[in-house]
C-alpha cells in the first residue's frame, strides 16, 4: 500500500490541469489510499466542471469537494479527506521529480499484482509462473510511457516531408540479392521480413546469405544481429553464417580455420553477429536478450516455437502463431530493428515453384497479417533443377525504395540459382 506522503505528493502533482491530462490514466485505484483514489475522483470532476481552470484551486476545491461528499462520506471519514485537502493547502508545492513519482505508483501497482499471484501459488493453485514475466513485460512498458506520454508523442500531425522521406525509404540495409532490390527495397527498422520454405529447401542459407549483407552495411561501432535459433545446432547456424560470408564451403574453411577467423574479427567484428540458442526460449527470455544487445536485425529460427506466456496455453495452434508473430512485430517497433522470422512450409508448398502465403505451416491468415513482407521459396522434384530456386515475394507491404521497379512490387516471380555449399543465392542474368 502507498504511504500516506507519496499519496499527499501524488495529489499536490495532480493540481495541475497538465499534469492530470499527463498522468492520471497511469495511477489505477490499488495503487492508492481509498481516501486519494476518491479524491482524484473529485479533482477529475472539477476539471470538468472548470473548463477553463489550468490548478485545482484548493481552498474553493475543498468546498465543493467536502459539501458534494459529506453525506456519503461521514463525519469520521469526512473529516480525513478534509485533512488531507488542509495538508495540501499549507503546503502545495508538489515534488520537482514527476516522472520518479508516477513510475513508484506504476511500481505499487504491479507489485500488487506479483502478490497476488503468489498468494495464490502458496495457496495450492496451479497458476503459471510465465504469468509474473508478463506483469514484469507490462511494467516496463509503463514506465517507459510515464516519461513519453504527451499528447506531441502519441499523435502524429502533419509533416508531408517526413511522410515521404520515409515512404521513398532512402537508406536502409540493402540485400545481397539483387532482385529483392527491386522489388522488394531497403529494410528498416520496425520492418518484418518472413522467410517460408519447405524443410531442406534452404531457408537458413537465404537468411545468412542475406544477414552477411547486411552486417556490413552497419557502422563499425554499432554491428550488432541476433540469431535467436531454437532448431538447428548453433554451430550448424554458425558454419552456415561463415560460408555464406565468404562465399566458399565448410571444406575451403577447415583448410585455414585461422586465417579465415582472424579475416572475420578483422572484417566483420568477433562480436557483430550473435547466436541465441535456447530450444525453450520465452518472449520474455528473448526481449531480455534483445534489450541487453541491442541488435539492429533479428533473425528468428523458427518464430512460431517460441513459447508464450500462460495465459495462452488455450489458444488454437492458428492463433499461438500469430501472437508470436505480434511478438516479432512489437520487438521490431519497440527496439528500431529488422525482424526476420523464418517459417516452416507446409505440404502444399512440396515440390512447388512458386510459395505463396497460404502455404505457410498452421498460420491461416493471422501470420500473414502481422508481417510486411512474406518471401517464398519454392524447389521442385527435378534432378536437373536440383541448383535452382524460385522466389516468390508473396507479400509487400513495404514503401518504394529508391532502386524499386513499381511493376514488379505487384509481381515478383524470380528463378535464382542457389549454391547450397557456399550458403549463397544469386540472380540469374539473361
């Protein structure tokens, strides 16, 4: 429960129109004294009935509040609240630190919430530990609101060159091949790219053909992508990570391990790329991982094998993938970073050219909906075409990018030769 000074400070903050409009939406009723929560009633009433006041007038609030509330209040009561309203009048300047003071009230109120559900693990029943990760999630995203909750921050108003700086998406990481220039444009931050194939098509050879790209393209001081794979081994991801970088096979590296790894340290950076191998991993596991890192792409090997938090234990397999989704969409916009998730293809998708998205393992349409682009490939049963590969863009959500051709954003169908070996695919010029 809150002390009665943080409730009195609390009150004095909320004394101004600006403040109230900033801050009340963030302070819910087990946070507080049964006396503040009434009293922040009565301020919300007199703001409303006193349009044009910018402060609570305490003297005359206090008239008001105490004639409207005397009878449903009581003498004993009444006369707390009357007490509380005669501290502030003696002295109503409230705390210089606003932000620090909200973020105690958000802290009370979800510490209130891991309580409770512990009390009911000590009481004998099966409630999911996953549920005190998700309070945590929440509370960090509140605090993070509490210092960036103006009405300038949340709304967006007019700024045409803005929008079409952003819509001609200047900059941005371009991929290593060329066709996906054309159609598809650079990648930015907030940007989901997701990857479908069959098993044994190639799909993690695309992704390090494409992160090897991409990695070069950041600055020096700030190369940071994440593999977060929970299928392969992490040493499999890794070889498929340095052929791909070096365009040559595991055989041409275990020839010169060393030169080939003091290449990388001097090129790339020891530290650039990083594998999270964790077979079990959380989307609470992950953000942590990502908040720690801050990576500019994450790669997601497989997405939809992320476990949720409890809560969604029921949840058709359909819908478990979309939120998983939603959770590779949140981390891009929330941390300014490409999520690239790669997804199983399901038998439809066997021995097909072209994959499109309804082809992708259990999604239906919610996966779909979460991401911007969708790349298929698709491989068929030919020992003649066993090198060739068919890119599908599926989905293009994206804005034109400056080397964009408008034609092939509606269409964009490409035969790709694909060296399996080196972890490379390359355009095929005709």
């Amino acid at each position: 429960m809150a002390t009665e000074y943080g409730d009195l400070d609390l009150l004095k903050l909320m004394g101004t129109r600006e403040s109230f409009d900033k801050y009340n939406h963030f302070i819910l009723e087990a946070a507080v004294l049964e006396e503040t929560w009434h009293l922040l009633e009565g301020m919300r009433e007199y703001y409303s009935s006193h349009p044009a006041a910018t402060e609570v007038e305490w003297s005359g609030f206090r008239t008001h509040y105490m004639v409207k509330a005397a009878t449903a209040l009581g003498p004993v009561r009444g006369g707390m609240h009357a007490a509380i309203i005669d501290a502030i009048i003696s002295d109503p300047e409230p705390s210089p630190k606003a932000d620090e003071l909200i973020e105690y009230f958000v802290g009370l109120h979800h510490a209130t919430k891991i309580r409770n559900h512990v009390d009911k693990i000590i009481g004998g029943k099966n409630v999911p530990l996953d549920e005190v990760h998700t309070i945590l999630e929440e509370f960090d995203k509140d605090v993070a609101l509490v210092s960036d909750s103006s009405l300038e921050d949340v709304l967006s108003f007019s700024d045409m060159e803005a929008v079409y700086d952003k819509i001609y998406r200047a900059g941005g990481l371009e991929w290593r091949l060329e066709d996906l220039n054309v159609s598809i444009g650079p990648l930015h931050g907030g940007d989901q790219v997701c990857v479908t194939a069959c098993p044994n098509v190639g799909k993690t050879r695309f992704i390090t053909n494409e992160i090897t790209h991409f990695v070069t393209q950041l600055d020096p001081d700030d190369r940071r992508i994440l593999f977060v794979n929970n299928e392969e081994s992490k040493e499999a991801i890794w070889n498929a990570i340095y052929c791909s970088y070096f365009n040559v096979t595991d055989d041409d590296v275990l020839k010169n391990v060393a030169k080939y790894e003091e290449k990388w340290n001097k090129d790339v950076g020891e530290k650039a790329i990083a594998v999270y191998q964790n077979s079990s991993a959380t989307t609470a596991d992950i953000e942590r991982v990502i908040k720690a890192f801050r990576p500019k792409v994450v790669v997601f090997n497989q997405l939809y094998k992320v476990r949720l938090p409890g809560r969604h234990a029921k949840a058709t397999d359909a819908e478990q993938y979309r939120l998983t989704y939603q959770f590779g969409r949140n981390m891009a916009d929330k941390y300014d970073l490409v999520s690239m998730p790669a997804h199983q293809a399901g038998a439809l998708a066997a021995g097909e050219k072209w994959v499109t998205q309804e082809m992708m393992y259990g999604s239906k349409t919610g996966v779909a909906g979460e991401c911007d682009v969708i790349i298929g490939i698709g491989k068929v049963y030919d020992p003649m075409l066993k090198s060739q590969r068919y890119i599908n863009v599926a989905r293009n959500k994206l804005p034109s990018g400056p080397r964009t051709v408008p034609a092939l954003r509606e269409d964009s169908h490409f035969e790709v030769k694909f060296r399996g070996a080196k972890g490379r695919y390359e355009t095929i010029e005709y």
